[in-house]
C-alpha cells in the first residue's frame, strides 16, 4: 500500500473553530483513520502545517497533537 503525503497549511488553528472543528475533529481524524483511500490503493495522508500570530500557541498546539510543521507568523517553520 503506498501512502502519498499532502501538506494542508492551516492558519487561525488556535481559535476555537480552527481548533476542534479543523484540526481535531477532522485533519487529525483522518490521519488517526490512516488517511483517505483513493481507487488506485494508495492512501492519501493530510500532513498539516499551523500557522498563526502568537508562537507560543502555535507551538504548543503542535507538540500537543503531535503535528510534525508548525509556523509564527508565515516566515519562519517550527519543527518541534
């Protein structure tokens, strides 16, 4: 089974909505889920990418969910 990798950058995830609805309930369901099947086999796996304002939510919100690429502001990634 081969799993391709599809980056989804995700601004505003600190918020409520950009938080629970997004991010939890649906980007890292799917990921917990294996990601989405597609009809040649392959499984298509949302990686995202968090980006906001404030570092330090950001930051913690990655490290929290384990989510691999986080940025402050949109210049500089974090990889916690």
């Amino acid at each position: 089974m081969t799993q391709r990798r599809i980056g989804i950058v995700m601004h505003g995830v600190t918020g409520r909505m950009g938080m629970n609805q997004h991010l939890i309930r649906s980007i890292l369901e799917i990921r917990k889920q294996g990601g989405v099947a597609l009809k040649d086999g392959t499984r298509l796996m949302p990686d995202p990418i968090l980006v906001g304002r404030n570092a330090a939510k950001v930051q913690e919100l990655a490290k929290q969910h384990g989510v691999e690429a986080s940025s402050a502001g949109r210049q500089t990634w974090i990889r916690p």
